[in-house]
C-alpha cells in the first residue's frame, strides 16, 4: 500500500500471482511445522538443543546400520520444505511481475513434481493444495 497525496492508502499493485500463492503455501508450511497441531512437540525438542544438530543425518540411514528417527526427520524436512519454498515463492513473483508468465518447463516440471507427491502421499496438502494451484498454472499458461 502506498500513501497518495491526499493521505489516503490506496492498493498498489495486488494482483495474485503464482509466486505469491507458493510464498504463502512456504510461510504456512513453516507455521503448521512449528504449531502444537503438528510438530510443536518436535520442534520443542529442536529450540531445546538451539536447533544444533538436530540429527545425526546419514549415520541413522540403515545402509549405515543406523536407526532412524522418523519424526525428528519428518519434522525436520516438513518445516524446511516450507522455508524452500519462500524464495521460490518470491523468484516466481519477481518473474511473473517482469515477463507476465513462468517458462513454459518451469510450469510442466512444477505439475511434475506435485503429481509425484500426489501419488506418494494422497491425502496431504499437496493433494489438495499444490496440485489444483499447479493445474491453474497450467491453465493461465496456455491461456495466454
């Protein structure tokens, strides 16, 4: 919002674009990771050891005769995935705003990609957020 000259706020360039829907979807990715609805008990014990080494990484992975701690590694990647896809979010606005459209490859990798998650994990927000959203990204595309 800008202040006009007559002191007014007036609305400033708030059209929608992709790159805002998935800067969204990464914000709220992050603050679901961190609630007590989801992993706020996990994310607890990651504040506790001031987030240092929150896994022993590839030395829980069985090829390395490990065990894995599956929620600590849900979490981990459930609220990193949402901080991953902030700037991706923010360099798909920048992009939108400069040309008016994503490339071409970007939007079928993009439908790719969510299409994988979709199979792997049916019920979940890539169901039933990122693929209605990356197939209205296929449709703006080849509308315009």
């Amino acid at each position: 919002m800008k202040l006009d000259f007559k002191g007014k706020y007036r609305m400033m360039n708030m059209k929608l674009t992709n790159g805002k829907i998935v800067t969204f979807l990464g914000v709220s990715h992050v603050l679901l990771a961190v609630s007590p609805w989801a992993f706020g008990a996990q994310f607890k014990g990651f504040a506790q050891n001031g987030f240092l080494k929150v896994s022993e990484g590839l030395l829980e992975f069985p090829l390395m005769d490990g065990q894995m701690d599956y929620e600590v590694f849900a979490t981990f990647w459930f609220f990193y995935f949402g901080l991953l896809l902030i700037p991706l979010g923010l360099l798909m606005h920048s992009t939108e705003k400069a040309t008016m459209k994503l490339p071409k490859r970007f939007v079928w990798t993009y439908l790719v990609v969510v299409l994988i998650g979709v199979y792997m994990i049916p019920l979940s927000g890539m169901t039933f957020l990122m693929l209605p959203h990356a197939l209205y990204m296929l449709y703006r595309y080849r509308k315009s």
